[in-house]
C-alpha cells in the first residue's frame, strides 16, 4: 500500500508556497495525498480561500475550522486549543505515515502538537529562521523540535536547526518553494493583470501588505496609521494593498484598509489575490512594502525594492534590496524615495537572491521518499551536540 501524506495549510500564502510541493507529491504518484485545510481558508472575512485549493483541481480531505470571530490574543490561545482537538481526532481516524507542515502560525502549531503526541513523524519548512517581532517566532522553533524532517530555505538557517539538538542527517537546507514559484510559474502580463484585477497599472504602483507586529502591544494601528500617512505625502504612487492575517489586531488593519481604499481613488485591497496574480502583481510593481515574509525571499528575485516597516521580520537573512525601516511616516517616506532612486535601483540591477535556485519541491519530495520507502525514520531523537 502507499504509504499516506498529510499537508495541513490554513493561509492564501502558505498554500501558494506548498503548491509546488503537492504538485511534486502528485506527479510521483507515490503517495496517498491528504490535504487539511484549517485557520484563514475557512473563513469569509478572510475570502474561503480553500475554494482556490479546489480551483486548482485538488482534492480537500477534512476542514478543521479553528478561528474565533475575533482577533483578540485570548481568541487566538482558544483557537490553538480547538485546533489540537480536532487534529488529534483528524489523525487518530486517519493515521497519516507523515504531516507536513510550513511555517510559524497558531494553527500549524496546533496541528504539529497533535501530530506529535500521535507519534506521526513531520516535516517541517522553514525552521532556523527568525521573526524577532511575531509570537510566530517561539511557534516556529517548538514547532521544529516536534519535528522528524526539517527544510530549510539557507545553509544559516539550517545550521540554526542542527544547533538546536537536531541531528545534521535529518536537517536539508532547499531553498524556499516561493522562489520556485517565481521561476517555474507563467506569469500574467501586465494587461491581463489589469484586467482580473479591474485597476490601472500603467502608473507606477507599489504592492502592500502589513500584518501585526504580535509581540507588541496595542502598536499595530498607530504603525499603519503612519504607514497610510507616508502614502498620502508621496507622490506618483498608485498602492495595491492585500489585507492582514488573522493575528490579533489584524481584523482592525483590514477595516483601516477598506476605509482607505474607498476614500481614495488610487488604491485597491484585496482578501486573497492568489500566487499567480499576486506575484504577477509582484513582477510588475515599483515595489513592495510593509512587513510580509514576501518582501524579503521572493521580491528579491525580481530585483525589486522592498521596504520592510518595523520588527515583524526582523532576524531575516535580507538581500540589499531589502531597505529596513522604523514605522515611523518621516522614515518611511525616506525609504520609499531611496527604494525610487536610480542610484538604488543600479545596485540592486544583479543581484541573486539567497533563497535557493528554484527547485525547492524536487528536493523536498525526495528526502520524503527516501525516509518513507526505506523507513528510516526513528521518533526517539537524540539530541545532537554541536560542541561533540
């Protein structure tokens, strides 16, 4: 019998960025594929995107719906909770051979604990890396040390994860699936885009995202509030916003964007707008800001600007088209016209990102089967001493 895969997702991005990954495990037709869909995909205020998982003609196996109607830090521990119960049942009735898992958010963490405690192995993307500002930061690393498998996107991040205790034979630096995206996936042009968008690209425009920074308090409004500010004082700059995650205070971001966009005629937001118009989007635009993982390993394979606003992903192996800014308007507004000058632009015309060189899943589905197919894999860890 095939051994069975469980891919537990429960955000527009992460999908985007285990696509390539599911699409490897289906064309080996090795394994018995289980999708999860958990967390935002679930809910309408964030755009039931598990319905582009099926558009994409793939087969969902449970939905396990874990977010409370507000996006309080309280709502966010009960959500973990009622996560891990209904993982636990998930696995208990299916008894998946292995969970994979990517990235650093509460629902995944639930997930990985109930996984865990059933003795099911998981592979874990992206350990080792840091995000100084977000609870996503102690969710990623205990979300490691749960797991049998670790990808990681850089040989620094890799080497994070072995000092961790995690022995070096299990440990695979890949590169990361959203720069794979970028290099494999056809890419809209520039007026089809406008078109299923409904909005005029041919001015200059930036791409904008910005989550809460979960780590501190009561920041997140005052921090977009100077964030919009910067927008009104620069010139020549349409924005495409795609709204927050639901951390705590991401719901109050998403109003304050709404509100914006309908005062103004320059901009436009968007729940989900999908990889493909979302890196085409991406492709196209003068630059990214704000605080999404996004801006820091997939613009710079377009070798575009990215301003990254405040603490949220700070501890990120950055390319210098990465300009790092406090969320303060005055410094913003200087940032976007360093990321505008040509001097910057020149020095950043050949650069190569640090995230790998876009064959991300092939790896990732090898060491899988590899570890499956010959079973390898051993739950009783040792810890691995980097000091001998």
């Amino acid at each position: 019998m095939k051994k069975s895969i469980c891919i537990v997702t429960g955000t527009r991005a992460e999908y985007g960025l285990l696509s390539p990954i599911i699409k490897q495990l289906i064309a080996t037709n090795s394994f018995e594929l289980k999708i999860v869909v958990t967390g935002m995909h679930l809910a309408e205020d964030f755009g039931l995107t598990y319905k582009e998982i099926e558009a994409d003609g793939i087969s969902i196996d449970a939905k396990i719906d874990v977010l409370q109607s507000d996006d309080s830090n309280k709502a966010m521990s009960k959500a973990i909770g009622i996560g891990v119960i209904g993982f636990a049942e998930y696995f208990d009735k299916t008894q998946p051979d292995m969970v994979v898992v990517l990235g650093d958010r509460f629902e995944i963490f639930a997930a990985a604990i109930a996984a865990a405690v059933a003795c099911i192995p998981i592979a874990h993307l992206y350990g080792g890396e840091t995000t100084e500002g977000a609870v996503d930061e102690f969710f990623r690393h205990s979300i490691t040390k749960m797991s049998y498998l670790h990808f990681t996107s850089t040989e620094q991040y890799r080497q994070r994860v072995i000092n961790m205790g995690e022995a070096p034979d299990r440990v695979f630096n890949v590169g990361a699936t959203g720069v794979e995206n970028i290099l494999s996936m056809h890419l809209m042009a520039k007026d089809e885009l406008a078109r299923s968008i409904e909005f005029d690209l041919n001015s200059p425009y930036a791409l904008v995202t910005f989550h809460p920074v979960t780590l501190e308090k009561n920041t997140a409004t005052k921090q977009f509030d100077d964030l919009l500010s910067a927008f009104d004082e620069t010139n020549g700059l349409n924005y495409i916003f795609t709204k927050a995650n639901a951390d705590a205070n991401g719901r109050a971001i998403n109003k304050k964007i709404d509100a914006y966009c309908e005062e103004k005629g320059n901009a436009i937001a968007f729940t989900s707008m999908g990889a493909l118009r979302y890196l085409s989007a991406m492709k196209y635009c003068e630059m990214v800001i704000g605080n999404s993982s996004s801006g820091i390993m997939e613009t710079p394979s377009f070798k575009k600007p990215t301003i990254n606003i405040g603490d949220r992903q700070k501890g990120r192996i950055c390319a210098k088209s990465v300009i790092s800014c406090e969320p303060e308007k005055h410094v913003i507004i200087n940032s976007i016209d360093k990321a505008r000058s040509q001097q910057f632009l020149q020095e950043i015309a050949n650069q190569i990102s640090p995230y790998g060189d876009g064959k991300t899943s092939e790896k990732i589905v090898a060491v899988i089967k590899d570890f499956l197919d010959n079973d390898k894999i051993n739950l009783k860890k040792s810890f691995y001493d980097v000091r001998g």
